[in-house]
C-alpha cells in the first residue's frame, strides 16, 4: 500500500504536471469552463483595447480641439469598459464556481473511498492528518482552479497582448523597457522568494502555537491538578514570541520588497517619460501613443508580477493534488470476491480453523497463533485472559477488519473471505468496550445501522438490552441529546445503549466486549440479566471480565499471548487448568 508518511508536509511541487489528475475532475464542467474561458479571452482583450482608447481619447479627442470628436472618442472607450466589466463577472462567476464544484467534489471522492478502505489504513495515516488533507488540501486546490490558474492564464494572454502592443506602438522604447526588465524582476523575485519562505516558516509557528494551547486546554485538569499553570504559560508565551519574531522577520522583507518595488516602477515610469517626452516633443510621437504605450508597460509588469505570484501556488497545488490522489489511489486491503458466496442464515456455526495473525504495524509480534475453535448456534461463549492476550483481536478478525495470514475463519462452513462484506457484517452485531455514541439524539444512535428501524423494534431492543427504563427517566426519553462522549450517561448505560444499537439490527451472532470498568451493581445487574435475556436467541461471544458473565457462558475459552489454552465452563477449568484458576482468582477474587 501507499504509505503516507509526509501527510502534513505541505510540500510543493515544482512540476506542475501533478495538477493533471485534479483536471479530471473538470470534465463534467466543461460548458462552464467554456463560458469562463470566452470571458477571460473578452476580458483580456478589452483590457488590452483600453490602451488604444487611451491613445484616441488623447490624439483624437483632446488634438482635435472639437467636443463632438471627444465625445465619440470616450463612448468608444466607455464600450470598451462595459465589455470589461461584463465579461469580469461572467469570468469570475463561472472560475469560482468551478473551483467551488470541483474542491467539493474531490471532497466527497476521497471521503467516499476512505470510508471504505480496511481500518489498518488509519493506523498508519492518523485521522487528524488525512482529515486536514481533506480540508486543506482541497481548499488549496479550489482556491488554484477557483482563481490562480485563471489569473495565470489571464496574464499570460495580457502579456503576449501587451508585448505585441508595445512593439506596434514604439518599437525603440519597447527595447529599452525590455532590456531594463531583468533588473526589475530580479530583485522582486529574490525578495519575493524570502517573503514567501519567511510566511510558510511563520504558519508553522502559528500552527505551533494553536496546537500549544488546544492541547493544555483539552487536558485542562491534568495541567490544574499537577499546578502546571505557570509552566504551560511560559512556554506557550515561548511560542508566540517565537511566532512573532518570525512574523517580523517577515514583514521586514516585505516592506523592503514593497519599497524596492515602488522605486522600481516609479523610475522606469519616470525613465520613459523622459524618453517617451522627448520623442513627443521632436514630433517623433504623439502623446497618446505614450500614454497608451506607459499603459501596456504596465499591463506587462503587471502580469509578470501576477504570474510569479500565482506560479508558487500553482506549484503548491500540485502537491496537493498529489497528495489527495494518493489518498484516492489508496488500495482497501480488505476486499469481498467478485462473486461472493451464498451464506445459509439458518446454520450460522462460526469456526476459527488454524488462525495466525499478526499486525501489519508490528511484523515481529505474532499477536493470535494456531487458533481453533468452532461456537455453535445459540452457543454463548466467554473469552477470557489477560490483557494483550489478543481477545479483541479476535472480534475484528471476525468482522474481517483484518484477514488472518495463517488459517481461516468460517461461518456456516464458507471461508468468511469469500462472502459480500455487508453480507458478513450484517450477521453480527457489535458491543465494544468502550462504546462510541455519535453526536445525534439517543434515537438518532439506536438506529445507526437501521435508520427506518420502526418504534416497536426500537423498543424491543431497549428492552431487550435493559436499557428501557433509563431511557424512560431521561428529561427527553429517546430524544435526549448526547455528544461525541455520551455526557451524562455512566459506563454501564452507554454499554446498555451499545447493546440495544446492536440488537436493532436483529443479529445472528453478537460480539459483546465487556466493559472493565467497574460497572455500578444495578448496571452489571441489568447487563447479565440482559444476556441472560439474549442467551439462545442468539450465538453470543462475549470478552468476560466478570465472574458472573463467565459462569452464565456455556464454554470459556482461556487465551494467553495469542493462544488458545483452554476450554471448559468455570468449574472444570477450575479444576484442570491451572493458568485459569490462577487468573479467575486475581481476576474475580471478588
Ligand atoms: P486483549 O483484547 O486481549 O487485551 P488485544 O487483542 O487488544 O488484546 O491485543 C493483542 C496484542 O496485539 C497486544 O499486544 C496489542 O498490543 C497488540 N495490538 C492490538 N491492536 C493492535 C494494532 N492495531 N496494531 C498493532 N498491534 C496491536
């Protein structure tokens, strides 16, 4: 798989070729790109015809000495504007637009196919980075195609335009401004190039700065209980500071490009005025050829500016685009066959024949090794064993979230790597440890996986996970409003919740990971009175941490570093296993 390792390195890229792939994305656009392109072709050739209506305005209309003639001479130019004008806000519209379109596109692309993609990919490229690629990167990119590649086409245009009309206009200036042109652009593109490094370093430091204190402010009570107040102050004032000096730095550069900039421009005017003047004075010239001719020098300089300007984030785009692309290209690891196998939902036995797992993360460690082990229908289970034994490892190897590299596991006798992913995870309903409630109402989370679940299933599952009655005494029952972290609900409720979300779904089998907090007595009451409730309806698998959770199981299966060590009900594993009895009594010695 492509590894990301670079994610937040906004890096850019010198070859603009990397912009290719996001063109694609332009195709279903293309008659608004066609509006956009006719307008910026208009636009740039009014903006360039506003040099000769200068030049007739003052030869014809102020030389003739007649109003009618100025007259004319300005209504022309005045159609001119209008044409420009016109023309800038169909370019503007439609150039917007498409960037708009096309960032939200990419956008939902990419978000569509990491959805999908097996949950190893997240452990190697973190959430937080792929989500700010999401974001910045593609508003990078929205802001290059809505905006920066019409500026550089615009002025390319404006620059041959330009060119052309100073050589028509007065050749022998045109040389000399042309000569003087490298000792213009240099100094601006040196200064250019420092301003631009000096306001990259500076963002960073700005990032620094916010993730400084977004940090201490998250873990507000760590930092208070350990009076680490004065601490967190000075070194984020460390921080600022140094964000500031940068930014200074910075703004240094600035005012001395913006300095040299003015100079520049203002002798080169001053330089062809006195040239230019001269040439008017001899007769060699009319004055609104230099006035028109100051105008194309300036149209020129102008868009050389603006392309430099644009060139860098063109080039920065390109590494965004690069990036995003990768994140497309991404393969999923965890793929259902092209023609899946049928499942018989009748005979639902789950086996583990052989299985050996180990991480991709962490090659050397063999995590589940030689495991087998077959749950009938109906059939509840307890895992047990210490932590790190690998008891959660397994539950995603059922839900295929990753594939064993030795052996298999089967539902109703089919390798589960040959049936619909859907299909599969369909049959199984899952309880984590820690459960996850999404922002949204408690009803919004109860019918995650069924969204048109009716009121009677819905309540049948609350009852069924003994989560009813809580539920009931909520100030809105099932239209209580509950966050990223469930607030206000106790460990032993969202567990509760977790199982009636699962239930919802009326699963063949259920993953039940035991919270190992210490649940209150009514909680854990309600939980095995729940199980109790479930027992046979259902195959159960349940990560036991409690006593009274394996001893309500059929079978425990004893795990420790990856194996299967035993197998037998509480009593006999007492009585024969002597790893199990050991850690039954440090484990539920209550
Ligand atoms: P248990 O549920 O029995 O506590 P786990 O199945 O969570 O054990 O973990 C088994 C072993 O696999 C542990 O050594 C753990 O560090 C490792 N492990 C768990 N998840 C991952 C992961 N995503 N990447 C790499 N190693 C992991």
């Amino acid at each position: 798989m492509s590894d990301i390792d670079d994610g937040l390195n906004r890096g850019a890229n010198r070859d603009l070729r990397g912009l290719k792939p996001a063109l694609a994305f332009l195709t279903p656009y293309k008659k608004q790109v066609l509006f956009a392109s006719v307008a910026l072709i208009v636009t740039a050739g009014a903006t360039l015809s506003l040099g000769q209506g200068i030049r007739l305005v003052i030869d014809t209309g102020f030389a003739s000495g007649q109003t009618g003639v100025l007259e004319q001479s300005l209504i022309l130019f005045a159609g001119f504007v209008v044409l420009l004008t016109i023309g800038t806000f169909i370019r503007f519209y439609f150039v917007s637009w498409v960037g708009e379109r096309v960032s939200a596109d990419i956008r939902r692309a990419v978000f569509a196919h990491l959805i999908h993609l097996h949950p190893g990919f997240f452990e190697r490229n973190t959430p937080s980075e792929i989500q700010s690629r999401i974001t910045t990167d593609t508003t990078l990119l929205q802001t290059v195609i809505g905006s920066s590649v019409s500026i550089a086409l615009r002025n390319v245009l404006m620059f041959f335009g330009g060119v052309t009309l100073l050589f028509i206009t007065n050749a022998k200036l045109s040389l000399i401004v042309l000569a003087s042109v490298p000792f213009v652009v240099l100094p601006i593109v040196l200064f250019g190039r420092r301003v631009r490094r000096l306001s990259r370093t500076s963002q960073d430091r700005l990032a620094d700065v916010g993730s400084y204190a977004g940090e201490s402010l998250r873990h507000i009570k760590v930092v208070q209980a350990f009076n680490h107040q004065d601490i967190d102050e000075a070194s984020f004032s460390k921080r600022v500071d140094e964000a500031f000096a940068v930014s200074v730095q910075r703004i240094r550069q600035r005012a001395v490009l913006v300095a040299v900039v003015m100079l520049l421009v203002f002798g080169a005017v001053a330089t062809m005025l006195w040239v230019g003047g001269q040439d008017v004075l001899a007769g060699a010239i009319s004055a609104g050829e230099l006035a028109a001719f100051i105008f194309y020098a300036f149209i020129v300089a102008g868009s050389v500016g603006a392309i430099s300007e644009v060139l860098s984030d063109l080039q920065r785009a390109a590494g965004a685009t690069e990036r995003l692309m990768e994140l497309l290209n991404s393969p999923s690891e965890i793929v259902a066959p092209v023609q899946p196998a049928p499942l018989d939902l009748e005979r639902l036995q789950l086996a583990f024949e052989n299985v050996g797992f180990t991480y991709p993360t962490r090659p050397g460690q063999q995590v589940i090794s030689a495991v087998s082990f077959n749950v009938g229908v109906g059939e509840m289970v307890a895992l047990v064993g210490p932590s790190g034994a690998g008891k959660t490892t397994l539950f995603d190897l059922v839900q295929r979230f990753y594939d064993p590299q030795q052996g298999r596991i089967t539902l109703a006798g089919e390798d589960i790597r040959h049936l619909q992913l859907e299909t599969l995870r369909g049959q199984v309903g899952f309880v984590p440890q820690d459960p996850v409630l999404f922002s949204g109402t408690l009803h919004d989370n109860l019918v995650y996986a069924v969204p048109d679940a009716d009121e009677q299933s819905i309540h049948e599952a609350l009852a069924l996970a003994r989560a009813d009655t809580f539920v009931a005494q909520l100030p809105d029952g099932i239209n209580t409003l509950v966050g990223e972290d469930g607030v206000g609900l106790s460990g032993g409720q969202r567990q509760r919740l977790a199982i009636a979300r699962a239930l919802i779904t009326r699963p063949k089998i259920l993953l039940l990971d035991e919270a190992t907090s210490a649940l209150d007595a009514e909680s854990e009451h309600h939980i095995r009175a729940s199980i109790e409730a479930l027992k046979g309806r259902m195959t159960i698998l349940v990560i036991a941490h409690r006593l009274s959770t394996v001893r309500q199981a059929d079978r425990i299966l004893v795990l420790e570093q990856g194996c299967l060590v035993g197998s037998g009900t509480h009593d006999s594993l007492l009585a024969s296993n002597p790893l199990y009895a050991r850690f039954a009594q440090m484990q539920f010695a209550a």
